[in-house]
C-alpha cells in the first residue's frame, strides 16, 4: 500500500487565486491510501493485516508542553496537518494551529487500570501513512488500537473488510458503529460540516425510559417500604465506617465504633450500597449514610436531566446550559451553530459524568474538539461561564473562584435540607482571561490534588468581608440568600418523583453531599446587572479533610443533625 496525493479539480484550481489547505484527513482528500500489491488483497489472508505506528500519543493536558518541548514534533504534526512551518524555534502560532487541527486526526483509548489519573483517556495520531487513510460509509478497512504488552507500545491494527484489487482505496470510517443517520452527520462534521439548523435545541427532560436504564445500570435495588425509626433519646449508636475521616472526627457521646458490621446501628460507607431491599428486610432501622437513587444528583448528565423538571427544555438559571454528548448531540451542534450566527460567546466545558477533581475535563471553542470527545468517556457539555464574579488576589490579581457548601439531606419526606455553616473557597492562582483554555492555573480552581502548585486557602469569614468590600453593593447574606434557594429547588426536584426517577423515600437514609458552585454577572429584567448563582455539580462523600482539620466539630455537628435530629448548638441552618 502507499500514499498518493490526489487528483485536484482543474476547473477549481484555474479560479482559486491562492492556494487553500486542504483538511486532512477529511471528505474531500488531497491524500489517498491505495492497494498497491499486483494480485490485490485477500481478507481472510493472515499477511493482510498491517500494523500502524502512531506519532503522537498524549493526554490533553500536557499536549501544548510537548508541541513546544519536544524536539521535532512540531514540526512533524505541522507537516501532516499541512501547516507551513519552516523556523527552527517552536512558534506559538504553530502550535495553536496544530491545537486546532489535530481533532480531524486524533484517535482515542482508555486504560482499564490504574488510579483515576492513569484512566484519563490517551488520544493519538497515526504516522503519517494511518493519517492520510480517507473515510467512506463503506470502507475496505477496519482499523482498532492494540497495545503490545512487551514493548508497553500502541499500535493501530489495520485489516480488510473484503477482497481488494491493486489499485483500489484503502478507507474507514470515521463514524464506525453508528447506524442513525443523523448521529453520523454529527460524528462526521469536523470532516464535513453540514446544515443541523432544522435540528431543534430543545432539550426536554428525558423520558423514564432514560432513567430505567440508568437504574439497571446501576444494579440498584430498591427497599421495601419501613416504618421510621424511633430511637430512644439516650440510645448510643454503634457506628461502622470505613472511612478514616470519620473515624478520626468524632467524639460525641452517643456514638460509638464497632468493627462488627453486624451489630453496627450506623453505617456510614465510602462504596456505594446497591442492595437496598435486604437491608430492608433484615435489618430495616440500620441508619445509612446514603439514598437509593441518589446518583440522580451526583452523575453530571442526571443532574442536568431533572435539573429542568424546574427550568424547562433549557434548565434552570441556578444551572449552566448542558447538554448530554451521548444523547443530545445533534441538539448541542444546532446551539452551538445558532450561538454563532449571533455572535453570541462560544466558550464551553466537557466534563465527564462522573469523575471529580477536574479530570478530563476540557474548556473550548473548537466545535470539533468537543464532538470527539464523545468517542473517549462519556461526557456532558455545559456552557463555560465567560463573565464570572472574580476575586482580587492581592498577590496575583483577579482569579476565578468557586465555592464549596455542605449540604445534610435528613430526608425525602418530608424534605429536610440543611447547610453547614461554614463553607470552602477554592482559588484560581493566574488571573482570568478567555484565553490560554489549556492553562490549568487560569481556568480551574482545584489545587489541593495537583503537584507543585500554590494552593490559596482563605476562611469564609474572612471572605465574606473581602467579598463584600470588593463588591459592597452585594452583601453576602443576599447572595447566601440566593444560594440557599437554589439548593432547595435543586433538591425539591430531585425528590419530586418516585425511585428510579427521583431520591428514593427511604427513612433510614441519610447524606452528607457537597455542591460546588460559582458566581457570574447577569442582567435582569430592568437591565440591571445582578449576581446569578450557577451549580456546577453534586459530590458524594466528599473530601472532608479542610473540614475536619480547622472545624474539629464537624462530624459531631453532621452526626447529629443527620441521625440524632438535634440541630441545636450545631453549625447548621435549615433550607427545607
């Protein structure tokens, strides 16, 4: 086999004034793969199956650090992708061209193994002979990575999907596994855009047929119904835990610990449960520390769906826009192309389902980039907030922030929220610009888990009193206001319904959740500019750590009001 360059139009060449670079790969190829073997290509043959080696294997993230850094690759992909570059000192304009350019080449795999980091999805470029295979609806070749264990190496298998002639083309297809006819258009548009404008971007709430294969999914299995448990006012609870937090951070005189499972009145677990009706059964007033159904707050696509039990097909103003790649994709490419026909902002955000701590997640402009991601994990897209509320660093300037509250769930139903006092700043340390979207430090505010970076701490009380002198016509206590509100909508609407669709009535279950959220400008209806609180996700179990170590009451306060139902002297207030 080999590359040819393809025949060019004569008729378009005598009118084009200027040469264009052709994308490629794409639909329109100025390269081609052909058979060159004289008796052709046999599919059942054994030696007609071909190994591809890659030229670029990488992890997003670090993507812009070797353009620059590596000796040659700049060069290499700026020459694939047919980008003139001749200097020998890397240039910032190259890169951020091959940035651009490499979503019409990247191919994806995933490790199995390893801690979360190392599952982060591995993107790759074939060499230059893999690149320049051209798509087809019906290709002559499948193509699938393979890794090569002795040599720790990836590989691109190349075979034929039947009998090929010397001379014929060597194809796949970008878009392979997909039958719906509109998906390919959407799978195929960084190749060959085409016109979804009849494609509504209304996004409705799911049926309950969405939310039945998530709760089989999720091998879930609902409890029976129990009556409340009543406890005596002077009962000590045995508590079984495995996490090493709480070990650590009570000392309330009505709880104990037991390593006995069995005999525990309390278990308050890292794993999720699954099997909910035999606890029902056989032990029906062992207190939980979780609800069935619960990952409807806590999985990023589920929190978006009931979010717009509230805020209609587009969500609730408390709510970026989102949308699910896996399912509303043709919805998300419609919005995204009306958005810029307006010349509307365009910055978004990929973010897996359920992952935390910012991994795999992505800020861009590149319609492309975000429609691949699609082929990695499985991800949600949500409008990146471009005017956030920023704060001034006296050290670095004005930075992006969020803020993280705890929130106490001690029941369905009735519905009782609480919020705890205290509550987390999480800092940005380079000031905010819609720029350098690869620039972790600029665009993302978790620093406590990434090496060798400033990790800026500020307790809310002296927050709140920078807060309101930075912004003194926004006194905190209306903006808490704000947020308080927006949590008991959130989590009225995920209780709205009965399991798998809504939090499952379950009176022995308790929840300590942790919402993150951040501030941005908006205008009301008189034109006034305002701050609207936006909620960026839910966090099961969270990392209590900050907590624990300058709050020592934390745990007996949460323990209290969850399975005590004594809010007094505690560091909470009542939503709901």
């Amino acid at each position: 086999m080999q590359v040819e360059e393809a025949e060019e139009d004569d008729d378009e060449e005598e009118i084009e004034t200027e040469p264009v670079k052709k994308s490629n790969p794409g639909l329109t190829p100025s390269f081609k793969v052909i058979v060159t073997k004289e008796d052709g290509l046999n599919a059942s043959d054994p030696n007609s199956i071909f190994l591809i080696d890659h030229a670029w294997t990488y992890r997003v993230e670090h993507a812009r650090h070797q353009l620059m850094q590596v000796p040659g690759l700049l060069h290499r992909m700026a020459n694939l992708m047919a980008i003139p570059f001749h200097g020998e000192v890397p240039d910032e304009g190259v890169v951020e061209e091959v940035l651009k350019e490499m979503w019409q080449y990247n191919q994806t795999y995933q490790l199995s193994q390893g801690s979360a980091e190392e599952k982060i999805p591995v993107w790759y470029i074939m060499d230059e002979f893999g690149s320049r295979i051209q798509h087809s609806d019906e290709p002559t070749f499948g193509t699938a990575p393979l890794y090569y264990i002795p040599q720790e190496m990836t590989y691109t298998v190349l075979w034929p999907l039947r009998d090929l002639d010397n001379g014929e083309e060597v194809s796949r297809d970008y878009a392979y596994g997909e039958s719906n006819a509109l998906i390919r258009d959407c799978l195929l548009f960084p190749w060959a855009p085409v016109d979804l404008s009849h494609v509504s971007c209304h996004t409705p709430e799911p049926a309950d047929t969405y939310y039945q294969s998530i709760f089989a999914e999720n091998k879930e299995i609902l409890p029976l119904p129990v009556e409340p448990p009543l406890h005596d006012k002077s009962k000590i609870f045995k508590v079984y835990t495995d996490m090493q937090q709480v070990l650590s951070g009570i000392n309330h005189p009505r709880f104990i610990f037991t390593d006995n499972e069995q005999e525990a009145d309390i278990l308050y677990n890292f794993s999720h449960i699954k099997d909910y009706r035999s606890l029902s059964m056989h032990r029906p007033h062992v207190l939980l520390s979780q609800f069935p159904c619960e990952n409807l707050l806590t999985v990023k696509d589920c929190l978006a769906s009931i979010s717009r039990r509230v805020g209609g097909p587009e969500g609730p103003k408390w709510l970026p826009r989102t949308f699910n790649l896996q399912t509303e994709l043709p919805q998300f490419i419609s919005y995204f192309k009306q958005r810029e026909q307006r010349g509307e902002d365009n910055h978004w955000i990929c973010k897996p389902w359920n992952l935390a701590r910012s991994l795999d997640t992505h800020v861009t402009t590149n319609l492309s980039y975000i429609i691949r991601q699609r082929e990695s994990t499985p991800k949600v897209v949500s409008k990146y907030i471009e005017d956030p509320v920023l704060f001034q660093r006296d050290d670095v300037g004005l930075v992006k922030f969020d803020i993280r509250y705890i929130v106490l769930l001690r029941s369905v139903r009735p519905l009782k929220l609480f919020a705890y006092d205290v509550f987390w700043l999480r800092f940005a340390n380079r000031p905010f610009a819609l720029n350098e979207l690869d620039d972790y430090e600029k665009h993302f505010t978790v620093m406590n888990y990434v090496p060798n970076v400033t990790l800026k701490q500020v307790h809310c009380d002296e927050f709140m009193t920078l807060f309101e002198k930075q912004y003194p016509e926004f006194p905190w206590s209306s903006i808490q206001d704000q947020l308080f509100k927006s949590f008991g909508e959130l989590f009225q609407v995920a209780s709205s319904k009965p399991a798998p669709y809504g939090i499952c009535d379950y009176p022995s279950s308790r929840a300590v959740y942790a919402i993150d959220l951040m501030l941005k400008w908006d205008t009301d209806s008189d034109g006034k500019r305002v701050i609207q609180p936006q909620i960026l996700e839910v966090n099961f179990n969270p990392d209590c750590a900050r907590a624990c170590k300058y709050h020592p009451t934390f745990f007996n306060d949460v323990f209290s009001t969850l399975f005590l139902d004594e809010t007094e002297n505690c560091h909470v207030t009542p939503i709901l």
